[in-house]
C-alpha cells in the first residue's frame, strides 16, 4: 500500500468518525478524503521551525 493509499485511508477513518461512525457513507467518505489528500499532496511545505532560509547573493 502507498504512502498516499494510507492518507486516503486515514482521511477517510477521520471523516467517518467525525460524522458519528454512519453505515453505507464508505463511497462518500472515500472520495472526500481522496481529494483532501490530493490538496494537501499539491500544497507547499514551509521549512520547519529553526531551520533559516539562505539568502540569495546580490
């Protein structure tokens, strides 16, 4: 299983939980944490705390 197979599933756990465990949603559940972790696949790291960005020479 991928990296991103198991962050679909995590997502998907989440939201079914947070809706209060529903029988029958799994499609729906599935698909909106396919697409939350696509998002959050296309979207920037910020560089961690601590570390500093290099400067550019001028």
């Amino acid at each position: 299983m991928s990296t991103e197979d198991k962050r679909v599933r995590e997502f998907a756990y989440q939201i079914w939980e947070s809706e209060g465990k529903p029988e029958g949603q799994e499609a729906r559940h599935w698909e909106m944490a396919r697409k939350l972790a696509e998002a959050e696949a296309l979207t920037p790291t910020k560089p961690k705390a601590g570390t500093k960005a290099k400067a550019k020479p001028a």
